[in-house]
C-alpha cells in the first residue's frame, strides 16, 4: 500500500510537513481532499508544478493558494 499523508514516521523532513500544510491548505479553502494520496505522487506532481510555476518553495506555492483564488483553482483543478 502507498504511503500517504499524514505520515506517523518518527523521522518527518521538512519537505513532508510544508507538503502536507499545502495540502491542507487546498483542502480548508476549496474542500478537495488530496490528503490521501500516495505520497510519492503527491511530491512529484508539487516538485512538477513547482519548477514549472517558478515559485521559489512548497511555502511560497501554498501562500500563492491560500491568497489567489485562480491559482488555488488551478492547483486544485490539475490535482495540484
């Protein structure tokens, strides 16, 4: 079985957390769930979207979300 979020593990990187606080975020503000996804799909799907956004971290990409709807959209849209 895939992992997924939120991850139980003793050892948590800080890539995992700013990870599930986007996901978070995109689940309290427009109600799509991706919290459950397999974590590797997850990662490579930000990672994706990350260099092809030209945001410079997770953080900033999930302060992007947060504040623009149409990004927030979009991101949920193509699943982020």
């Amino acid at each position: 079985m895939a992992e997924t979020y939120p991850i139980d593990d003793d050892e948590v990187s800080v890539e995992d957390i700013e990870i599930r606080l986007l996901l978070e975020a995109i689940y309290q503000m427009y109600g799509y769930d991706f919290r459950s996804y397999s974590r590797a799909s997850m990662r490579r799907r930000i990672m994706h979207r990350l260099t092809m956004s030209g945001f410079a971290s997770i953080m900033e990409m999930t302060d992007k979300v947060l504040r623009d709807r149409q990004i927030g959209r979009a991101s949920c849209r193509e699943r982020v």
